[in-house]
C-alpha cells in the first residue's frame, strides 16, 4: 500500500526501449572542482548515467562523493568541465519526468518545523495541494518508520530518525532521479536492510534513476546495476563495474555465491582506492 | 532531577517576576535610605516615597500624558516594524542592493531629529503624524540591521535544499530566510521597542505642540523648568515601566515563537 | 572671592553687561573672581544655583518665583532688562499689527515658554492652548509659511527673519502689553546670599557698572569677549542687539531710568505675581516677596557708580 | 562558473564601494534638480551644491567641531562596549541574575538624555566627561541586548562537549560563548556605534556648553538658529558620513572576524 | 609510533587482578528516562560495565542508545534510578584513571575553530601545556587520516573527515573511559575496518573501558568483550552477550567460524528487537 501511494508515476521504461534519443540522464564530461582554499576534490571525472539506472559511488572518505553528487544536482558548479541532465545544460525540474530529490549527507531538516511539515516542504514548494501532499508525506514517513512521528519536532529525534525523516522527504517528491548521499548509514542493520529493499522495490517499479553514495560494499552490490568507485585526491573515477544480479533480489541474493563475489571484487578495487590515496 | 511538584521559589516563570521585584524594592529602600540619611533636598534628588505620593497626587494627569506618549510610541513601533522588515527584506536579495542602499538606511539612525524636525513639521502639519515620523527615524535602524543580519544567518545546508527544489526568491524568504531570523528580529524588536518609546519622548520633546493634549515630554520639561522634579522622576518613572513592559512583551513574544525550538530561549 | 555665574544661553548681546563688567575688570576691582559659565538649550541653570554647583544664576522673574513655590529659598537680585524682549513675530502684509490680531491664529511657541508667557496671554488676552504649534528651535518652519506665527525676541527678529523675507516681519514686543517680567535677572541662594552678602553686593555694583557701559554704547570689550566664547554669534548680530536694546529701552526704561540698570520694584514683582498666580501659574498664597531682594539693585551707592 | 580574472566591475569588494557613490551621486543630482527646478529657497532645502560650497568655505571650523564630536564618540562607543560586554556576561550567568538586572538596563536605554542631562552635569563638572556618560546611555543598551542573546545562542551539542570536558563557567565564556556571540556582538556593534555618535550630538545639545572647544552640534544649534541652514546641513552631511564611516568599520570588523566561519558573512 | 604516543597512560591491568574492590566503572541502576514532551526513552535499565571491559551497544534507531550514553557521559539526569561512576554518583575526571571522553553521534565541531584547535580542546580545557598537547593532537589525527588537515577549518572537510576529527579530539584526552556513539558509521569500510583495528589495539594497551554504540553487528563483534541487545519503545535491556574470541584480533578473526556464528545469533537477536519495537 505504502509503495503504492509512493509510486504512482508512470512504470519505468522497457529496459532497451528507445527513450528520448537515449540521452544520459547525467553526464558528467570532464568536471573538475577545486574549492576555494585550493582542495582539488574532483579532477576531470567523466561519468554518465542512463535512463533507469541505480548507480552506487563507493570511495574512501574525503575522496568527493559528495561534490560530485551536489554537482549532479545542480548546488555546485564545476572548476571546469560541463554537466548535462538529460542532455541539457542546466536542470529544469519542473519538466514531467524530470522531477529530482536528494538525500544530502546530513539530515537537514529545519528546527522550526515539525517532521511532517519538513518532509512535506519540497511538495509546498511544487505547489502540491495540501491534501496530497499530506497523503504523500504519510505514506513516505510511514514507510522509514515515521509514522508516528509527524508531529514532533527534529530535536526531539534521535540521529537515526533524523536520517530517515529527510529520506521521506526526499522520497514523497516521487522523483525520477533520486541523488542519496548515505541515507542509511546511521541505521541499524535490519532497518538498512529493509530500506534497502524498499527502495530497489520502488526503483523497479517506477521510472527512477539512483545515484547512491555509500560505504557498505553489501548495499552498493544489493542494490546497484552499476557501482563506480572513485578513488580520492584528487577525486577521480578508478573503476566501473556493472552489477550482475537478479531483477528482483531478496535476502537469498545477499547470500548467493555471485553476491560474495562481486563484493569480494569490490573491496579489493576499494582497498586499491585507499592505498592510493594514502601513497 | 527533575521534580513535577516545583516549588514556587524554583518555578522560572516565578522568579521573571518576582526577582526583579525583590531587586526593585530593595533599590528602593537603600535610595530612600540614603537620601533620608544625606539630607539629600528634595529638588536634587527626591526619595522614592515623595516620587509615590507625586504619583498619586498628580496620577489623572500622568496617566493622560503617559496616554499620548504611548500612542505614538505604538504607531512608531508599528512603523519601524514594517518599514524596517521590508527595507531588509530588499536588502537581501542582493549584495549589490544592501550595499547601494544600507549607507542610506544609517542616515536615517545618524540624523539627529532636532535637525530635521522642522522640516517634517513643514511638510506634516498632523502633530501626531509628525511625531510618529520622527520616533520612527529613531527607532527602525535596529529592526532593519538586526533583520538583515538574521535573514542572512541562515544555514547552508537548508539553503542548498530550498535552492535543490528550485524555491523562488519569495519561498526561500518566507520559509527559510524567516524562520531563521527570527531569533535576531526578536533581538531588534527589544531595542527597537525601547528606542521607539525614548523616539515618542524625544520627539515630544523637539516637535510637540505642549498645551492640553501633550505627552510626558512636555510633562518632563515643565517640571524641570519649574522645578518640580518629584513629578519629574514620577514622569521618568512612568517612561521606565512602560519600557520595561515593552521589553518584556517583546521578550514573552520571543519566547512563544521560539522556545519550541531555539537554543536562546532554551534553560 | 571665586564666583560661579551660570548664564541661561549661550553668550550673546543680551548679557552685555556681564562681559563688559568682566572685560574691562570690573569684577576683578571689586575683588571678585568671577566665572561666567555658558550655557545651552537644556541646560537647567535654577537646579544648579538649587544644588551649589553656580553660586549665582541668570533668569527671569520666573526663576525664583518657581524656586520658591517648590521650596527652595532663593532670590532675585538684580534684574537687567527692564522689559522682556520677549516678540510674538508674523510675517508682513498678514493683517497683523497689535496682539489682539494674533487672537485664535496658531502660534509656534517653545515648550519652555509655554508656563510663561503663554500662561499670560491666556490669562490676559484670551488666547487659548488650541492655537499651540511646535517650535522646534527652528525658524525655517515659520519662513515657509506666510501665515505662520512665532515667538521670537525683539532682539534679533529683523535681523534674522528679515535677511529671508521680502518685508521685514511684524515683532510685537509683550512687554509693551503689560507683560512685565523682568529679564536677564541675577539670583541665588538666600543660604549664599546671606552667607556672602558683601560679594553679592560687589558683584551686583560691578555688573550694573558693566550695563551702563552698555546702555551708554561702551560695549566694545564685552562684544569682543563674547564673540571670543561664541564665535558663532557674530558682529553684525552684536550690533543689531544693541541697537534693538537701547532704541527699545530694555535696559533703562522703568525703574531703571531712575535708580539705574539692574533696579527692580515691589509695585511691578507684585502686579507679576497677580497676573500669573490668575493664570494658575503660582499658588495665591505664595509669598512672592520672597523671591526677591531689592537691597542689592537698588541701592544709592550704585546710581553713584554709575555716573564714575 | 568562477573566473579568476573576474572584471572590476563584478568585484564584490569593488561593488562594496563604488555601488553606494554611485546611488549617492545619482541622488544628489536629483536633489540638485529637484531644488534648482523647484525653486525651493535654500533656507528651506539648500542645493547639494550650496553645501558643497558651505562644506569647503566653513571647512576648518566645521572639522574641528566634528573631532570634538568625533571624540565624544569614540570614548562613549568604547564605554558602551566595555561596560555593555560586561553586563552581558553577568547576565548570561543565570537566568535569576538576567531577570533581576535586566529591566534595570532597560532604564539605560528609555531615560531621556535631556531629563538626565542636568544632573549628570551637577554631579560630573568635567564636560567631556559628562557627554560621554549621557552617549554613553544612549548607545549602550543595543550592546548588551545582543550580546546577551548572543551569548544565549549556543549550539546544544557544543554545549554537551563543554560540559563533558568539565569545563568552567570561564573557559565556556572565553571559548564557546564568546565565539557563538560573535555574529550578534558585530550585530550590536552596528547598531550603537550609530548611537554612540547621535548620542554625542544630543548630549552636545543638552550639556555642551558650545564656545570655542565645541562640537558638530553647537554648529547645528547656531546655524539653525542664524538660519544658515547650508551650514546646518553641512554639519549633518560630516554627522551622517560618520556615521557611514563607523557602520563600514563595524561590517569590516565583522567581516574579519566571522568571514571564515560564519554563514551572515558569506556570498 | 603513533598507537605509543597515544598510550603513555599505565598498561592496561592484568584480566582478573582485583582493582578498587572491583567497583564497575559504570553502573545504570533501574535507570528510567522520559523526555519532556512525554517520549519515554529508557526504562527501568540496568547495566554495569567492568573496568577494562570493551561493550558494545546494539538496537534499532530510536530505542535510547543515545540517550543511554549522554547519560553515562553526566549529560542527562535520568528521571528516575541513578548511575554510578566507579561507584560514585557523580563524574570526578579530575581523579588519575577516571578521565573520560565521547565522541557524539554527531560531529560537533567548533566552525569558527581549525581542525588542529578543535582537537585540542578538552586538552586546553583540562590545562594540558600546549606542546604536549599539539603533539598529543597530531599523534591522533594521524591515526585517524587527518594528519595534514589540521589547519582547516571544520566546513572544508566533508562528512566522514568531519567525524574522524571528532574522534580524534577524544582520543587525544587518552581516556581510561571512552564513550562512542556510531564513531565510524561515516567512513568506507577499508578505513572503518582499519579504524577498528587501531581501537582494539588501544584499549588492549591501556587501562582503557569502552562504550561503543554502533550499527554494524560485525564491529560490535570485531571489537567487543560483551554486546548489549536494546529493544525500542520503551528502550531497554533485550540481551547482554558476552563475545568469544581471542585476545588478539585481525583480519583472520573476521572470518573465522565462531565470529560468522556470533554474528549470526546476535543478527537474529536484532531482529527480535526490531519486531518487537515493530509491533
Ligand atoms: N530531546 C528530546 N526530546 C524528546 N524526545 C527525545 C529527545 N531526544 C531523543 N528523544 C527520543 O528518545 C528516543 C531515543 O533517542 P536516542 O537518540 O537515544 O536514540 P538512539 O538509540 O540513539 O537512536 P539512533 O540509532 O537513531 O541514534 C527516541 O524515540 C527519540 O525520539
Ligand atoms: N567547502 C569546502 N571547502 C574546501 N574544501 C572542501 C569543501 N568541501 C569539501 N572539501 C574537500 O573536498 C574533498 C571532498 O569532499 P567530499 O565532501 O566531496 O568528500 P566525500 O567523498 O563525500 O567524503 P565522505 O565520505 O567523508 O563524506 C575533501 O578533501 C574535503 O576536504
Ligand atoms: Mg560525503
Ligand atoms: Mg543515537
């Protein structure tokens, strides 16, 4: 029911099918960002992301992430280089089918507004009307386990509850293309899993492109068609590995041979990354 | 260690009141003590109980006074209020805008009402009005130089989220910009409000008309020219209470609006 | 003898004895060693003389009647403008030429003025507290105004007002309607003048010595020492006062015409007091008496003085 | 989109200046227009042209008046600072201390200088030291008002880490407070330094005794009186440019000091 | 180098020698905490943690394990019951062998304050002279990958280095009581594990009692002596597991079949507390 009532947008595409001259719903062509005090975060990263991919960025701490996944939504401009969504050079969300949320890092949320109304601001801000919006802002707080949390205030939460009130934010938008920047790194295990599923749940069934920062190499494998691993100073891209899996994966693929295959992949290519930025 | 069945000395909402009082009276007694034992004369200095029986002997007087003062304390601080919120919301939309136009804001706090009373008195002939302009001039520096402040103070994270979902200049000022100065707009409403009252007597005092219908301004002046410094302090004292009621007014404001949730209001 | 004496203004002409009498060292013959303190808008001169901070004071009939009615023993002792140059001023061509004109027309009149002279049109002439504008120590609001009425001082209306205006403006001294306070007045404590009668009766001699000078037109050494301490005051002002001064009989018509500057009369304190005691100014039953001395000004010895 | 070799004209510290000049040029050619066309006699609005001349002419005497009033100002601004800083600390020590004292410095703030004046000038025979008690007044309650909410205005969280380390009432003070205050303290800044030098010029009017060693306000009084009203708006364009002047250091001050951590100084 | 300079304090005393009539270093007695706007957040718990001993906490986001820490740090009152400090009801950390650090759940950096200075804060507050302290402050950040960031200022440094400062100010104090609340749930694993490993070795070197609230079952079972179960709503007590496993711990341990299986029982406690908060 949950799913439901946050998944009312079209189905996703066809895989394959022809969609708008296949153009990338992100391209990243060789950005750079250097901040003002002379970090160099990101030195010319070329990444491109299709139409109803989930693609996870593993990489050890400080290596960027999160620049590039600001970039990607517009908050920061690049040193040099260009970004393209959906083949465009600049984001017009208001676009149907280009609808955007993101998960920053941090919870976020604003001390002067109870949960509800935090997560219900991105649909205030579209001009949603309040009945939806508050339909829409339930089912998402519902579905992080929020349900009885509405009326509270974000002080009165514990840092994980934080967490997932800006997770339900990001998902009553009902994006197309969702940017989360460790949603579930202060969530206990069977809570992270349960996310987990939900939201490859809601990817399968709408038409979603993920952009998912995170350090759990399980969660990056589970969920992603695709994982890019970023090594750090300067931030840059060291490998792409598509992901091998079922459509829909339960809890028997987190313990499938190809699983603990692909993860033991993944955390030798992650330790490259981390002795190299350590060198 | 909390306890639900305070007992009332603990209670904070008790000692707000009552603290200052115990202060005030004991002030009051060691005046009082120390004028009676310097046989301080009276027109220099007068003891708190000569202020009190001036203030029940020339009470209806006082009180109508107090009236006038507090009519264009009223109208000035509504005036500074809406005048100052609006010039810093234009403030704010640019930095090129706040720098152009801010250096004419402090014009209004530098210029003293003496020197352009006369020239409001020409263009306004409503007493009334032009003394609500000039308490204005004296009271708005401080709304809109703490507003401006606050609406910049503003967390950037939550501006990259408002920015992230496209929020118009006017979305971001209502529901961010806002909220986030309100502590500060609190802190200028404090001063303003006593600036605007000392404005309502300043002005009184340059561009009353004095006669009947005049304020404690002309109250003060009388009774320094003639003397009579008992009604003198029992005008001072009206002006001290009323301030301090509007600070407090203005102090019970903050809270409610930000006790659930700002840490200036907090323990 | 080191002596405080507060002016109630800036120095200006109107206190020309006082410097004249400093000048040439007159104070300083009669063994006195006397300040002249200035002072300003709101400076409040009664409460200092009231609290020993000024030995003696520069007032108006006005200060130690008020002194006495809250109770603090003062007197007048000297009063060095016969009449008050006190002017109700309008613009030429108005229709206004006696006091009676200015009946119900709005006046800008100062606060500070507002016990005073004003109590006495009330009382005397019928005007009435609706007719009260500001005067906001400005005369800009009165020039943009044709039909705008001021108080002002015969002393200095023409010269000021008039430099802006076509015409020069109508001035109707008070004083010539029965306004009888006296101006530019010396007081101190009973306390100080008990205590120190001597010096007040040198400082007295002196300072009428000093407004003969000037009465005569010897004001040369007072304008310097003046413009030295208010450079802004200026000499075309000075002379123009002076003029308006001796032309108008300010400083010996009256009582001073025969015993000399400085001279007061209990006839005229008496008849001040009924006027403004009507007016509710002063309880009747004030002993106004007690608000001056005519030991001081009066004396033979300072006509002799005067003819040195 | 940064460029490093950005165009003076998009230079925010170029803007900074050149934005006000340019709005002020604009304004005073239109009051230029205004006055010329309109005919107002200079009496009444003098040219910005005539106060040019006036400015040039009464040059040195106007300029040594402003550094009387200058200093002044910057003894009461500093008093004001000094003492309000002080309070704001005593106050910040217990919500009891802050409820008893409070309404006390509200007193400070709605006294009237001109009803003080007279005494202050009974008790204190030094001049200038008298203006800098009465400037004093006026400027001080801003200070303390904002420190104080300042000082209030601390992060829980940092709060937590303090008392966890056993910190002291002082280090607290001196390390987390004082620092969180700084936005509101640089807030209160701004506005009493504009007090500190309005408040110079009404004591001037009150308890200056104006002659030779006087200020900018014995130069409005006379010209106001003499009707040289050029003069009199000569006198207050030095007073307002001041005041511009102070504000500027102020932001500057504040600009350095929180410009790397704080958001109100950012973009 | 660096593990030597941060463990200068007196070894660690041997296992089983009698210290202080064994007065648990921390003692929650029937300890109850409900929040101002009603939410009880513990109730009736009790738990006492031995000195020397390395406890993690386990439990779903919101069942008090925050809460329970704040107030073993002297941070809140509990509403009822009380908690003792090696036996006494209040925090002396002036006393040899009884100083105490945290490290939040969030970073709570000073912004107006570089890395370096916030590091060396409860140094300064406790009156440590400057040179040992900078000494004390590198050591630490080194360890934690912050070596050449000391002179940055908190807003410059992204999420996971914001978090590794905060551990390194409380490492820097060189504890005997180290209170953390999900210290390294925003690092990559490369560097969690690394992280891991260096905190084991820490406390096995000095007089050294850890609370440790964590997410990851995996590290709680890396790194604990025992690992405590909560439940939610109200929290509480659901298991206290003492951990097998040899003194020494490395890479091999985390593969080993009695971890794999305490993971498991422990994952399967979880999920009980999670269903039972759940239902
Ligand atoms: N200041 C507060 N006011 C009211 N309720 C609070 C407050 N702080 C925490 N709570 C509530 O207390 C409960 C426990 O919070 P706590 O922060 O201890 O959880 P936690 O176990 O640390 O969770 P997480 O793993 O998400 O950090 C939660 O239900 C929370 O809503
Ligand atoms: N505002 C800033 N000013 C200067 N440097 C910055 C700023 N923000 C980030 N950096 C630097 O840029 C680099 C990348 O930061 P970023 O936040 O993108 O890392 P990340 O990959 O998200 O790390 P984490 O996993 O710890 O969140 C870091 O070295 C950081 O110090
Ligand atoms: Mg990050
Ligand atoms: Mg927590």
């Amino acid at each position: 029911m949950l799913m439901h009532t946050l998944s009312v947008d079209t189905a996703r595409p066809a895989p394959g099918a022809p969609c708008e001259a296949a153009l990338p719903v992100l391209l990243a062509n060789q950005v750079e960002k250097t901040y003002p005090n002379g970090t160099q975060a990101l030195q010319r990263l070329k990444l491109s992301i299709e139409r109803g991919e989930f693609v996870s960025l593993l990489g050890p701490s400080g290596c960027g992430k999160s620049t590039l996944l600001k970039m990607f939504a517009g908050l920061e401009s690049p040193s040099a280089g260009h970004v393209r969504w959906w083949g465009k050079g600049s984001l017009d969300t208001d676009q149907p089918g280009q609808r955007m949320a993101m998960v920053f890092q941090e919870a976020t949320l604003m001390p002067w507004a109870r949960v509800a109304d935090n997560a219900r601001l991105p649909l205030d801000l579209a001009g949603v009307p309040k009945a939806e919006g508050n339909a829409r802002v339930q089912a998402a707080l519902e579905l992080v386990g929020l349900g009885k949390f509405g009326g509270v205030y974000p002080r009165e939460l514990s840092g994980g509850m934080q967490m997932r009130a800006s997770i339900a934010r990001a998902l009553a938008v009902q994006p197309n293309l969702l940017l989360m920047d460790e949603p579930f790194g202060a969530l206990d295990e069977f809570t992270r899993n349960r996310l987990d599923s939900d939201l490859r749940d809601l990817w399968r069934s709408r038409d979603l492109t993920v952009v998912f920062v995170t350090h759990s190499i399980y969660e990056a494998v589970f969920l992603s068609s695709r994982v890019v691993v970023m090594g750090a100073r300067p931030g840059r891209v060291l490998a792409d590995v598509a992901i091998e899996g079922p459509e829909v994966r339960d809890e028997a693929f987190r313990t499938s041979a190809p699983f603990i295959e692909q993860c033991a992949r993944l955390s030798a290519l992650l330790a490259e990354a981390n002795a190299d930025s350590a060198h | 260690m909390e306890n639900s069945a305070r007992p009332l000395l603990a209670d904070p909402r008790f000692q707000r009141i009552a603290a200052p009082l115990f202060v005030g009276l004991v002030l009051l007694a060691l005046w009082q003590l120390l004028c009676v034992t310097l046989k301080v004369p009276t027109y220099l200095v007068p003891t708190p109980l000569d202020i009190g029986r001036t203030l029940v002997a020339d009470g209806p007087m006082l009180f109508a006074a107090l009236l006038v003062t507090l009519k264009i304390t009223f109208l000035s601080f509504a005036l500074a209020v809406l005048l100052g919120v609006i010039a810093a919301f234009l403030f704010v939309q640019s930095r090129v805008i706040e720098a152009s136009l801010f250096p004419y804001a402090i014009l209004l706090q530098v210029t003293p009402v003496v020197a352009v009373a006369p020239l409001i008195i020409i263009w306004v002939s409503n007493t009334t009005l032009a003394l609500t302009i000039c308490a204005t001039l004296v009271a708005i520096f401080p709304i809109i130089s703490n507003t401006v402040l606050g609406l910049r103070s503003v967390n950037p994270g939550l501006l990259n989220l408002f920015r992230l979902n496209r929020a118009s200049r006017w979305q971001t000022l209502l529901r961010l910009r806002i909220p986030s100065a309100l502590p500060y707009f609190f802190g200028g409403l404090r001063i303003a409000s006593g600036l605007a009252l000392i404005g309502a007597v300043v002005a009184e005092f340059v561009a009353g008309t004095g006669g009947t219908g005049a304020g404690l301004a002309y109250q003060i002046l009388q009774a320094g020219f003639q003397l009579n410094i008992p009604r003198l302090f029992a005008a001072l004292f009206l002006i001290a209470l009323t301030g301090v009621l509007l600070f407090s007014l203005m102090a019970a404001l903050a809270r409610v609006s930000l006790g659930h949730w700002h840490e200036s209001e907090q323990g | 003898e080191a002596l405080r004496f507060g002016l109630n203004w800036l120095p200006q002409a109107e206190m020309c004895g006082f410097y004249q009498a400093q000048a040439s060292g007159l104070y300083q013959e009669a063994g006195l060693d006397v300040e002249l303190v200035p002072g300003g808008p709101d400076r409040n001169i009664p409460l200092q003389v009231a609290a020993g901070d000024l030995q003696l004071g520069m007032g108006s009939s006005f200060t130690t009647l008020n002194m006495v009615q809250q109770g603090i023993p003062a007197r007048t002792v000297a009063a060095f403008l016969q009449k008050d140059p006190q002017t109700l001023v309008a613009h030429a061509g108005q229709g206004v030429e006696t006091l009676e004109d200015l009946k119900g027309r709005p006046i800008m009149v100062a606060k500070f003025s507002q016990a005073e002279f004003w109590q006495f049109l009330k009382q005397r002439y019928g005007f009435s507290d609706s007719q009260l504008r500001p005067y906001a120590y400005s005369s800009v609001p009165f020039l943009a105004d044709p039909k705008a009425v001021q108080q002002g001082y015969i002393t200095e209306d023409a010269h000021l007002l008039g430099k802006e205006l076509k015409e020069p403006p109508v001035s109707i001294l008070l004083a010539d309607y029965g306004y009888d306070n006296y101006a530019t007045t010396v007081f101190a404590l009973d306390s100080y003048i008990d205590a120190q009668r001597d010096a007040v009766a040198r400082f007295v001699a002196a300072s009428r010595q000093g407004w003969s000078e000037c009465a005569r037109g010897d004001y040369a050494a007072a304008m310097q020492a003046t413009l030295a301490a208010n450079p802004e005051h200026g000499e075309a002002l000075y002379h123009f006062k002076m003029k308006q001064m001796r032309e108008r009989g300010l400083i010996d018509s009256g009582d001073a015409a025969v015993q000399g500057p400085g001279a007061m009369s209990d006839a005229r304190w008496k008849g001040f007091f009924e006027t403004m005691s009507a007016a509710g100014v002063y309880r009747p039953d004030l002993d106004y008496r007690r608000a001056y001395t005519l030991e001081f000004a009066n004396s033979g010895a300072a006509v002799a003085t005067q003819e040195r």
